[in-house]
C-alpha cells in the first residue's frame, strides 16, 4: 500500500503540473488571438487532459486528475483575491517538496479503517489502518492524503449539521499583535514559551544543513546524517504548526462561544512584511489564519463578525474622547520621538488620557459594534 500511495502522490503533482502548463500555454494563445472565449477554465483543461490521457494513467484513480485540475481552478480563482492569506500565483509541484499528497471523494471509514477507491487492474489492495480516529460519523467528503517524514497522514472532513449558538448579548473585539492578541477580557499568547523553544530547535537543525550544503554542495542531500536532519526538522515544523493551530482554534471557540459580535481590523498582512524579521514575526503570529478561521465559525454558529477598514485609526484615536494622533504626533513602531513615549504607551494630547495602546485599540474596535 506504501507503493500505491506514493504513486498516487506522484500522479497528483503531474496532473498538476500538466494542467498548470496547459492553462498557461491557453491563456497565452488568447492573448496573441486577442479572442477572449479562448481564455482557460478549470472545464477546459480538465476535458483535453481527460481526452490526452496515456494508457498508463488508466491504471490510476481517475478522480485524483480530476480532483487536481478542480483544485487548480480553485487556485486560479484565489489569485485575483488579494486577501486570503497564502494570495500568489499557482506554481508547479516539486517532486523535492517534503510534502507529497493527493485527494480522493471515494474513500471509506469501514471497521476503523481507511479504505480508498481500487484503481483498475491492481490485486493487491488493503484497507489502511489508522490510530485516533475509531469512531466517526457523518457525511465523509474529499479525503486528502499526504505523505511527510516517512509517515502518511489523512484528513477526514465530515458532513454534520450544525446548529446555532444561542444569544449572549456580548461583544467583543479583537487586537492581533506580533506574540500575542488583545481582546476585551484580556490577552492571549501566541508564542509561548514551548513554541520558542522549537523554533529554537528549529534554527539549530537548518544551520546544520546549511552547512551541510556548503561543504558537500548537492551530494549533501543524498547522505543519511543529511536526511536524518531533515526529518527532524520537518518534525519539529510539524509541532510548532500544530501547537499554532491548536490555540487559534480554541481562542476563535471561546470567542464565538461568549460574544455575538466579534470585531476584528482587515489587516493587508502582505503590506506589513517589511523586512524578514518583521516578516518571521507576522508568520508566526498567523493573523491571516486566525481570521480565516473566526470567518467560518461565525457563519456556522450564526456569530456577526465586523471588520475595520484599513484606514480605521484603531491605534491612534484616543478611545476616550476621539482625538486623533496625526503628522508628528503619531505613535510608531517606536513609540514617539516627539513626545518620548513608549511603544506600548497611548498618551492622548488632548484630554490627557493615558493608557495601554493595545487595550486602547481594542476599545476603539469595540466602538465598532
């Protein structure tokens, strides 16, 4: 079963990459036709790869070509919204990614087991056995697969029906910060002590490959110490984005559970990735995951989520009387150098106010609602 998955995944990224250059090679030609009916669409690329098929690509699962080319429109569609967090370009897949991978919407949860749809002509097929997940029920939709550190994992998304948050009568809103978020009851770390000390790890084990790289250059990554690290490393990668996810996930819940209203800032994080440390720090703090996330829970449960245009003055309106700070009085990054404040210090100039700017911000956000 080892083999078949990893053919699997193989046969993923070629429908992938074929497809990809496909539309590409379509969208040129409509360009130099100037005939905008040429243009590529995902039914398109699907029907001619579909009809080009080789014989050999009978012996596999139909619905991964299908699944990748459905995935690749998807990808298409995002591009031209700048938005979303990981906006860009599609790109083609390389078989040198740690991660390989590939989807199926006919799998199976039969005795605890995984069972995957039984391409043409293969005998030798097994259900999979797989740990903490025994007892599932609902609607099973696409099953991804992927194989990463010589381990293959499953994502089991479920068909439920889910049913409304009763009304609390509260609102809240949200300040997300480098390392932590502000809201009205207080403030969450994001970048606990334990996460520090992975990415700690983490930079240990890629100065040990870059030096790897630097004395044996490509034949580095065919020795076994070199692969022995890097193994460790996509581990430790793997836990620090679990411990990530892990607590966006259950702040979003706490949100949605004790508050109608939510308020959030419609941050352009792209923008804000001046440098590389400021970029490392954005990364880490994952503002564009924990809106996607709040985004969702809040149209299951029935939740109203607010937010801020991007010109809001949050951090520069005083949250007391409504001044707010311009030209040289405003509060950097730095503090101000005009009046000697602190980064953290809201000092208003015109009522004389004094307070944390994070929880000023907050309040401005929470006027919102």
């Amino acid at each position: 079963m080892r083999k078949h998955l990893d053919k699997l995944c193989d046969y993923r990224r070629y429908c992938w990459n074929q497809g990809l250059a496909l539309w590409n090679a379509m969208y040129d030609e409509s360009l130099i036709m100037d005939d905008k009916k040429l243009y590529p669409n995902e039914r398109k690329v699907r029907n001619t790869l579909v009809a080009d098929k080789a014989d050999w690509q009978y012996n596999l699962s139909a619905r991964c070509l299908q699944l990748a080319i459905s995935d690749l429109g998807k990808a298409w569609q995002n591009f031209f919204n700048k938005a979303l967090p990981d906006w860009g370009m599609p790109h083609f897949k390389s078989k040198k990614e740690p991660r390989q991978g590939f989807k199926t919407d006919r799998a199976k949860v039969v005795n605890g087991k995984l069972r995957l749809d039984k391409p043409r002509g293969v005998k030798e097929w097994a259900d999979i056995k797989m740990v903490g997940a025994k007892s599932l029920e609902g609607d099973l939709k696409v099953v991804s697969v992927f194989h990463e550190n010589n381990k293959y994992w499953a994502t089991l998304p479920f068909g439920v029906n889910v049913t409304k948050k009763p009304a609390t009568n509260f609102k809240t809103a949200v300040d997300v910060n480098v390392g932590h978020m502000n809201y009205t009851e207080g403030k969450v770390n994001t970048y606990p002590k334990r996460l520090r000390k992975l990415y700690e790890r983490i930079k240990h084990y890629q100065r040990q490959l870059a030096r790897k790289r630097i004395v044996n250059g490509k034949e580095a990554s065919q020795s076994n110490n070199y692969l022995v690290t890097k193994a460790k490393l996509q581990r430790d990668y793997r836990k620090a984005t679990n411990i990530q996810h892990d607590l966006i996930q259950k702040f979003t819940t706490k949100l949605i559970n004790e508050n109608d209203t939510v308020v959030i800032e419609d941050l352009a994080v792209k923008n804000m990735q001046m440098s590389h440390v400021a970029s490392k720090g954005l990364q880490r703090s994952m503002f564009g995951y924990f809106r996607q996330v709040l985004t969702y829970k809040c149209e299951w449960y029935g939740r109203k989520l607010i937010l801020a245009d991007r010109i809001y003055p949050s951090t520069q309106r005083c949250s007391d009387c409504g001044h707010i700070k311009t030209k040289e009085d405003k509060i950097t990054l730095a503090g101000n150098q005009k009046h000697h404040t602190k980064h953290n210090e809201y000092i208003c100039y015109e009522c004389g106010a004094v307070m944390d700017r994070d929880e000023n911000a907050v309040q401005n956000l929470l006027a919102l609602a």
